[in-house]
C-alpha cells in the first residue's frame, strides 16, 4: 500500500468503501424491506377476510356468496367453515392442513406438512360461521429472496462502476498538483514572491489550496514591502518631534533659566518624547493594519476635542503661520484616537509646509457623516498631480515638494480607508483643500475624551 500512487490509494479505498456502503444498505433494505412487506401481507390478510365477511350470507336456503366475494387475493384464500368446522367454500393451498383448529384474533403462523403459513381466522353471520384467510409463508416474506437475488447481480456492477468513477475523480483532482509542485520550486529557487500558481478559480480541493498558496506568497510579499517601507515611514514621522526637543535643549542651554523656565522647557520635551513614542505605536499599527495582522482599535471619541488638541499644538510648531479654526463642538465618532491625531496632524503639516502661511481648520456635522477639511492659500497642486499625491513618496517638483519624502499623505489616505471615510484633494490658483468625509452613527452614552 505504501508503496502506490496517492491515486490509487485514493480510488482503493473510495471502492471499499462503496462495497461498504452498498451492502450495508442493501441488508438494511432486506431486513427492514422484509419486515415492512410481511407486516404489509399480513395487514391485507385481515383486511381482504373482513371484506369477504360481508359478502356472503347463510340461511335457510344455506351459503350464498355475493359476486363480489374474493377466495383468492394477492396470494391469499379465504376459506368458508360451518360452526362445526366442516369446509364449505373456497380452495385449500396446497400442503395446507384445512382441519387446524380456529384461532379468533391477531393473525398468526401455524406449521403443516407443505410449509408454514399465517392464518387469520374470525366468525360471521353471528357465529354460524367461520371465515379463515390462509397466506404460505413464502407469499408473505418472499421480498428479502428476491432482494438478494436481485444484489447479486447489482453488487458487483456497482463495485465496479465505483472503482471506475473514484480512478476517474481521482486522477481529474490530482492533475493539478504537478502545476503546484512546478509553481512552488519556481518561487523556491527563484526567491520571486511575485510568482503565484495562478490555477483558474473553482470549488474542489485542490484548486481552493492553490489559491491559498497564492494568498500566502501575496501577503510574504506584501509584509517584505511593509517592512522595507517601515524604516522610511518612521524616518519621516520622526523629524518634526525630534526638532522640536532639540530646539528646546537649545534653548536650555543659552544662558541662565528660571525654574519655571527649566521647567517648561522639560515638559515640553517630555511631550514630545511621548509624541514620538505614539508616533512608532502608530507607525507600526498602521504597518500591521496593512498586512491585516491587527485590527484598528475604534472607541467612541470626541472628535472636536481631538482636532482642537492638534490645532492647538500645531501652533506651538508654526509659529509664523496663521491657523484659523472653525469647529463645531460636541461630534463623536468611532475612531482609532491615535490614528485619527496622525491624519490630522499630517494634513496639517502639509498645509503649514507648502501652504502660503494661511491655513484654515473646519470641522462641522453633515446628515450622518463628519466633514473635515484643511485649507491652505498656497500655489496650488496642477489637476495632473492630484491623485498622485496620495501615492508613498511621490514628491511634486514645484514649491510644494518642500523636501519631504512623499509619505504623509499616502498615510492619511491609508488611515482613511480604515476608517472607511474618503479623503480627497482640490486645487487651485487660490491654494488647495483638503477633505476628510467621515460616515458617523448615533451618539453613545459614554464617549471618551482626547
């Protein structure tokens, strides 16, 4: 056995266990079909008897029997006894005793010289008579030997049609895998994650484990690119929070400072030390998000307060520019906190970076859904350039490249989408606005607070 193909293992055991099947299912349609028809001749034994009853009368002028009297039925006679047991009508089967003491009651089986056979007996025409129903056994019971009969001839046929059909099915399912072997030493050798076995979509076995090799080598290849673009994305997170500490030390360090002033300075820094600790959290969320190993942790929130408290440190960092606010208070949504302070500070970084100095904040409810948008009076982004801004590190070539790697946007595309909210970007000669159009639901009872 070890040593036979996998299609002829798979073909021997689907043909026992056909033979299994079928002879199991025949014994059970024997046994129980025997049963069920002898219950059946024995039913219509009785019925057939108490039909007859009703069908003859006795008199004076002795037994008369109406045309519509059966003495023979289904292989069953109805025989017609005086009290005194003396046959009057019908025909006695052959090898039946016809003297056998009357039995009024259920039907029942009596042995005689030609063979067993179940009698049925009752009384009529007040008890002047005696109506006997007589069925050989072999009437009665005679399904099973026609049954076997019947297997022997059917069993092997449809041992072999089931050796021929299991062959068949199982050289059609295996005739892929050599596809899959070919298409796994390729990617193997090759260390290509691009290659995929590329078998046409279907239902069976085979097919559904090809795709998920497929599916497997995609997400390999997706997690090597997630992780090359990691070190850039963190890179670029990083610089503003790293700035601003080493500004503070900075300032620290010329000349002589109150305690309030040391004070200050080193909350400050320890601001943006946490900043940039949730900033790599975010980072590597955002990272997992993408491979799909972790999901995003929604919680009811004030987003009012949340936009006000990015504003609000945004000024802190631009300093030279004008920030205009107009946010209506008391909008909650269900949001990733962290990811949400990413999006809206990388929209805002972007306005103060390539803007002309004026950035404009709204925030305000719409039907079911929350609109935010930021606005700049900058040189404005050509209509080519548009959808392409949303891609990693494209950069545009005129004032608004600013030297940046091309990842901000990109970003709050990405947290976006898993927000299932659409972001989107117009432009003019007048500067360019971006919109964030989030989908809300009804309020809750407990939001949490920024």
């Amino acid at each position: 056995m070890r040593n036979l193909s996998v299609k002829a293992r798979v073909t021997i055991w689907f043909t026992l266990l056909m033979l299994l099947i079928t002879a199991a299912s025949l014994g059970f349609v024997i046994t129980v079909g025997g049963s069920m028809m002898e219950s059946y001749s024995l039913t219509r034994l009785a019925e057939m008897v108490n039909d007859n009853a009703d069908e003859l009368r006795y008199g004076k002028k002795g037994l008369e029997v109406d045309d519509d009297f059966e003495p023979y039925a289904g292989g069953a006679y109805t025989l017609i006894y005086d009290e005194a047991g003396t046959l009057l009508y019908g025909r006695v089967p052959a090898g039946f005793n016809p003297r056998e003491p009357f039995l009024e009651g259920e039907p029942y089986l009596v042995g005689s010289s030609g063979g067993d056979f179940y009698l049925y007996d009752r009384r009529a025409e007040g008890g002047r008579l005696w109506l006997r129903g007589v069925l050989p056994l072999s009437a009665a019971g005679g399904f099973p030997l026609v049954a076997a009969r019947l297997a022997f001839f059917i069993l092997p046929l449809l041992v072999l049609l089931a050796a021929a059909g299991g062959y068949l099915i199982a050289r059609r399912a295996f005739r892929p895998i050599d596809k899959i072997v070919a298409a796994a030493d390729a990617i193997s050798e090759g260390r290509d994650l691009s290659a995929r076995i590329g078998l046409p979509p279907r239902g069976d076995e085979i097919h559904r484990i090809a795709s998920s090799f497929d599916n497997m080598f995609r997400r390999l290849e997706a997690s090597f690119e997630a992780e090359k673009q990691f070190a850039s994305d963190a890179s670029h997170e990083l610089r503003t929070p790293t700035a601003v500490i080493l500004a503070q030390c900075e300032s620290l360090e010329r000349g002589e400072r109150t305690a309030a002033e040391y004070a200050e300075g080193i909350a400050a820094i320890r601001r943006q030390a946490l900043k940039m600790s949730k900033l790599i959290g975010a980072l590597l969320q955002i990272t997992r998000l993408e491979q799909g190993t972790v999901k995003a942790s929604f919680e009811r929130a004030d987003l009012s307060e949340l936009v006000g408290v990015v504003c609000r440190e945004s000024r802190l960092l631009w300093r030279e520019a004008v920030l205009e606010t107009e946010i209506e208070e008391g909008i909650f949504a269900d949001i990733d906190v962290a990811l949400m302070s990413r999006l809206t500070g990388n929209l805002l970084e972007n306005a103060f970076k390539y803007g002309g100095g004026l950035v404009r904040v709204s925030l305000h409810r719409e039907h079911e859904r929350v609109i935010l948008s930021v606005s700049d009076n900058g040189e404005g982004i050509p209509p080519a350039e548009l959808e392409k801004i949303w891609n990693r590190f494209y950069r545009l070539e005129k004032s608004r490249s600013g030297g940046g790697l091309g990842l901000g946007l990109a970003l709050v595309r990405q947290i976006a989408d898993i927000h299932g909210a659409r972001v989107t970007a117009e432009s003019g000669a007048e500067g360019t606005v971006f919109t964030l159009l989030l989908p809300v639901k009804s309020q809750g009872s407990e939001p949490f607070k920024v």
